[in-house]
C-alpha cells in the first residue's frame, strides 16, 4: 500500500517564488553594471507646510546635512531651500553590497499660501529637522472689528 503524504496548502508559495525572481533579476542588473550604483540619486527632503492666524511654519526633514550646507530664500510668495548632502569619504579596500542612502544637492521651492515679512523669518535645525517660521504680513491677518449697538 502506497504511503500518503498530508501536503499543506499555501496559496502565496508561487506569488513569493514570482516577487524573488523578480528581485534577483533586478539586482543583478545594477550588479553587472556598477556605474548605475555608483551614480547619485537626485532627492528632496520631505516637507510640511502650515500655518495659523499670523505665521506659516515650514519644516523639512535634511538628516545627515550640515546646516552650514543649507541655504534658504524667500523671493515674492516662494520660499527656496536648497543644500546638498555630501557623501562620505570611502575607505579603500571597502566593498558595498547595497547603498541606498541619497547624496546630492537639492532644491526645493514652495509657494506661500499668504504674503509674509521675510525679513523677519528664523530657522532653526534640530535632530536633522530644519523648522522655518515666517510670520504673515500685517495686510493679510484678521483684523477684528467692532460692532457699534445704537
């Protein structure tokens, strides 16, 4: 009598057996040619912008860069930061298996939702998070306005 083996079903088996082939297929791409690897990936820091009754906030996160690499202008209703990650000197001898981290110079330009004093705007930057607070024109504020009763 023939022996009966209980097999378990896993429906994903060939779904994961497809996602690896493709991964091997793609890596070794970039392996076999290395100057697509050692080439660097323009990048953008990921930014928020918001605001209350009388500024807007942007902040942007930049880890790795040096403020002093940093530069931030306000030209009409734009703001510009731009900077650039520099890449870490390699040690020779060194071989890379996977470099996914971005280097490079960026730029980034947002409009302003309202008219503000760019004269008066501050930066700060801590733990890799660049924080600018620019308070909104007088001409743009609420103003709030008495009623008279007669």
């Amino acid at each position: 009598m023939a022996r009966r083996e209980i097999i378990r079903l896993d429906p994903f088996r060939e779904v994961r057996r497809i996602r690896d082939e493709i991964d091997r297929l793609f890596w070794g791409f970039f392996e076999r040619w290395p100057e697509f690897a050692e080439k660097e990936i323009e990048f953008a820091p990921a930014i928020d912008v918001s605001e209350t009754e009388s500024e807007i906030q942007i902040t942007a996160e930049v880890p790795g860069i040096d403020p002093k690499d940093i530069s931030i202008k306000v030209q009409d209703d734009t703001l510009i930061i731009s900077g650039e990650k520099k890449k870490e000197k390699e040690e020779k001898g060194r071989r890379y298996h996977r470099v996914e981290r971005c280097y490079g110079k960026f730029e980034r330009a947002i409009r302003l939702p309202a008219e503000v004093e760019a004269d008066k705007a501050k930066a700060n930057y801590k733990n890799g998070v660049l924080t600018i607070t620019i308070p909104k024109s007088e001409k743009v504020k609420p103003k709030e306005i008495k009623v008279e009763i007669e």
